[in-house]
C-alpha cells in the first residue's frame, strides 16, 4: 500500500489531473482577487510535480481539452502562450517551449512521446506523433511521425516499396 501511495503523489492520479483542469477552468474565467487564489493553487501542483503546465499569471495556455498526461504531470513544462488540441497524449518530462516569444501550435489527436521537445513557433499538424527524445523545431504537417531532430516521416509513403531496390539488396 505505500508503494501505490508513492507512485500516487510521484505521478499524479487521474483525480488529481482532473482536479487540475477543473481548478484551471475556474481560473480562466476568475477575476481579481480570487483569480490569483486559484493561481496559488494550480502553482502548488506545479511544485508538488516539478511541472510548469502553462500557467503564469495572467497568461494561460490555451488548451481546447484536457490532455491524456499518460504519466501524470512529473515533468511537463508548457509554455503559458502554447496551443494545444483535443485529445492529446502527452507522456513524462514533455517540454512545449516558446522561443522568441513564438510558442508552438498543436492539433488534435497527437501522441507527444516521453522527454520530447517541441520548441518555438512551430506547428504540429492533427494526428501527429512524436517520438520519445524527438526534438521539433520545424512545422509538421497532418498524419506524420517525427524521430530524432526534426526527422519527419510522412505516412503516404509506408507500404510502397520498390522491387527492384528490393531485389537487388
């Protein structure tokens, strides 16, 4: 029972993600004095995660809908200016950084994959997915996969393989 209670404050259980995103949405729309309660309490659970989840007061990331943290928060940091779609997957130790005070645009239906990095004023087409350790710096179009550093496959090309190349291997 103490190593599930461990696991539970290390990463985050999916009651405490929809805490945060509750408390979030009150936040967006509060104002004044109760505005910057709510900001001390989603700051808490940035410290609590070693998280930064794209909150600086008054700026707020805008999120269309609450991503799958696959992994809780523990070491996510989203830029307060980034764009994020729905049904997003994001695993551990994600960074979505702006540079420049240009911040990424993601679409829908992405799976962001453990300690990748998605920096500057990038766009992340819909149904992306980016590996583990991948670092983007560079648009992404729709239905690819990106590996490495800005290594982008495109997904047209799977399945069509030439046979003379083939045979002559």
């Amino acid at each position: 029972m103490k190593i599930l209670n461990f696991l539970a404050n290390q990463f985050g259980t999916s009651s405490e993600i929809q805490r945060w995103w509750n408390l979030r949405k009150k936040y967006i729309k509060a104002t004044g004095y109760y505005k910057k309660i709510l900001y001390h309490r989603l700051i808490k659970f940035d410290v609590k995660n070693a998280a930064y989840m794209g909150i600086s007061y008054p700026e707020v990331a805008e999120i269309k809908q609450l991503p799958n943290f696959r992994h809780g928060f523990h070491g996510i940091h989203i830029s307060s200016t980034a764009s994020i779609g729905s049904n997003v997957t994001i695993f551990q130790q994600v960074t979505v950084g702006d540079e420049k005070n240009l911040s990424p645009c993601i679409g829908d239906d992405v799976l962001i994959g453990a300690g990748a990095k998605i920096i500057g004023g990038v766009y992340v087409g819909n149904r992306v997915k980016i590996g583990a350790n991948a670092v983007v710096t560079k648009d992404v179009p729709a239905d690819c996969t990106v590996v490495g550093f800005n290594r982008i496959i495109h997904h047209e090309n799977f399945g069509k393989f030439d046979n003379e190349k083939i045979k002559k291997c």
